[in-house]
C-alpha cells in the first residue's frame, strides 16, 4: 500500500484527560512523532504526514455523587485539545456515568465547543501553545518517553504480539494502579467523591444505568482485556452501601482544646467520613472530654472522632477511650500524634489523618459497623 493512501486514509482517536498542559504536550507529541514516522517512508508530499486527530473527553474521570463537576472537568479537557489542533472533539455528557443522556445534558456538551469556538475564537489561532517553554519541553519529554515504549513493543514482535503476551496490559494497568492509589489516599482529587462530598445528595437516588466494568471488545479475544474502571467508582460503591443499610452510620466530632486545631480536623474528619455517605455531627468545642461523650451518646453515634491538637491527645485521647469503654462506639483520633504509639499501647487504634489511604480505612470502617 503506498504511504500516501496508507496515512491520507488513517484517523487516530485519542482520549483526553484532566491533566491541562499534560494534554496539550501529549497530542503535540503524536503529531510530532507520526511525523517522523510517515517521513521515514519518503512520501510524495510532507503533506501526507499530517496526523489525523479525534479527541474524546475522558469517561474515567466522570463521577456520578457531584455530577456537575463532570462539566469543569470536561471543559478543561475539550481546551487541551482544541489549543492542542485536534481535528474532532467529541464531549461526553456529563450525566453519561450514571443514566443515559437527555436532551439537557448533550446540548450542554455541544455548547462546551461552541462557547471555545464562537466565544472564546480557540479555533483563529494556530498552535497557540508554540514557544511556550514548559509547554515545549514537556512535548519533547513525552515524544522520548512514547518513543522509548514504542521500541520496546517493538523488540517483541510487534503490538500484537505484545498484546498477546500482556505486556501491553500489564503496563496499562500499572499506570491504572498508580492512579487508583492516588485517588485512594487523596493524592489526586475527584471533586465531591473523594474530597468535600455533597453530604445531602443521594447516589442511588440519580443512577438510572448500572455501572459496569467494560471491557475493550464486545468479542472473545485470545489475550486479557484493559479494565475500563472509573476512578470513582470505589468510592461510589461505598455511598451506595451506606444508602442501603439499614441504619446510615453517625460520625460525631469531640471537638476540645485548641481551636484552631479542633475546627480543623472536625473539618477533615468530616470530609474523610463524608466521602462514604455518614452523617456527620459537628460541634464547636466542649469544656470536658465527659461532656463530650455524653453529647455522643445523646445523638447515639456510632463513631467518636476526637479533634484536637497533637500536644493535648496525650490527656484526652486516654479520658476518651476510658469514658467509652463502656459503648459499642468507635473512638477514632484525627491527627498523627507523636504520642500514637504510647496511645496504641493504651488500646487507642483508630487514627485518621493526610497520610491514610482513605478508602481503605473507610472500608474497613463499613466492615466493622457490619454495613457490608
């Protein structure tokens, strides 16, 4: 086939992410390289290298708790690949996670370009991002990098071959993972899902489509399939959970002591419960750990978070533990103490803080209070 029919005929499809400048150097990098590419087959007319672009907003990133987010998220999205000279943009609705789309929502997508094309002129200017230090220096950083893999898959025979073997899942995946922990330990943030969730909104309430793990063909295919998990959807799962137990869980702040302190971490210990769908009681300080304990018991909570500052956990934390001991309810201590390991000792095992990987600890939380 000659190499003018071969790359006139080609359109390459492209996912687009959140990543801003990431994705602006991204497709200036394909271009780049499919460049050097159809160059190495000497066609007629340099004009044949010209790569193809369609872009797709990213489904991974769309949550269904805070929908609306979806849209920013998108938004960045269609303006990378616009100031990035795709050819085609596609915008995903941003209701499609959880129920088919309607009219609202896809026109919603639709205005998403015009308002960068009629509004915003994205399209009077071409490769806007040319010159741009960063910008240039990250496109040769990934056209090394993309180079770098595509040598490798091809000392394996080739993709097929590589897809055959798994290696082209297994570093898929790796990067999937890599992602997934981020999300789990709040490294990288889903809006409303992972951090400052809606704490009136119900999940099960909006999903109309189940949602479910797709796989990359619709036919059996003689090697493994790239899981196509959203990022949110472990969170997701535990709201849902909680919205259908029988009792949703009651999380009730201990503020005492500082005030600085205790207002902070009420905040973060609020939002840490929220993301799994508990009610969250906050309060602005007690005079006395007892009188605390006896507010708990009050609204009958069912996990005790006591918010205060490092110095003061050593009195309070063990006036806590001994004052519910008596209780089915959970003391959790939000902080990182530097008295932890003497408080452990005392039977004080429940921390909470920047450092803990939050789905796992709510998960476990769900576990304990038997909600799955």
């Amino acid at each position: 086939v000659p190499v003018e029919e071969a790359a006139g005929n080609m359109l390459f499809n492209f996912g687009v992410g959140s990543n801003y400048f990431m994705e602006i150097a991204k497709f200036r990098a394909a271009r780049l390289l499919w460049a050097k590419i159809v160059e190495a087959y000497n066609p007629s007319s340099l004009a044949y290298a010209k790569m193809k672009i369609h872009a797709v907003t990213s489904a991974w990133n769309q949550t269904i708790s805070d929908a609306y987010v979806n849209l920013l998220r998108s938004q960045t999205e269609v303006m990378s690949a616009a100031l990035a000279g795709v050819d085609a943009i596609t915008v995903l609705p941003f209701d499609s996670a959880y129920k088919p789309s309607d009219e609202f929502s896809e026109r919603i997508a639709r205005n998403q370009q015009l308002l960068l094309k009629e509004e915003s002129h994205f399209d009077k200017v071409v490769d806007p991002s040319a010159g741009s230090y960063y910008i240039e220096n990250l496109t040769e950083s990934i056209a090394r990098q993309a180079w770098s893999v595509f040598l490798s898959v091809e000392e394996k025979g080739g993709f097929y071959a590589a897809l055959k073997e798994g290696f082209v899942q297994s570093e898929v995946g790796k990067s999937s993972q890599q992602r997934m922990d981020a999300i789990s330990k709040r490294k990288e943030i889903l809006l409303g899902t992972n951090q400052f969730p809606n704490l009136n909104e119900k999940v099960s309430e909006k999903m109309e489509t189940k949602s479910a793990k797709r796989c990359c063909s619709c036919t059996q295919a003689p090697f493994l399939s790239l899981d196509f998990t959203r990022g949110a959807e472990s969170f997701e799962e535990l709201r849902l959970y909680t919205e259908r137990a029988a009792k949703r869980p009651k999380v009730f702040m201990l503020t005492i002591g500082n005030l600085a302190m205790r207002l902070a971490r009420a905040q973060f210990s609020g939002n840490f419960f929220a993301c799994a769908g508990y009610e969250i009681v906050d309060n602005l300080g007690f005079e006395s750990v007892e009188a605390g304990v006896e507010a708990a018991r009050k609204v009958a909570a069912d996990i005790v978070v006591l918010c205060s500052s490092d110095d003061e956990y050593a009195e309070y934390a063990p006036k806590a533990f001994d004052a519910l001991s008596s209780g089915k309810e959970i003391l959790v201590v939000a902080g990182a103490p530097a008295c932890m390991e003497e408080l452990k000792l005392k039977g004080i095992t429940d921390y909470i803080h920047v450092r803990s990987n939050v789905l796992d600890t709510l998960r476990s939380f769900h576990s304990r209070l038997g909600i799955c």
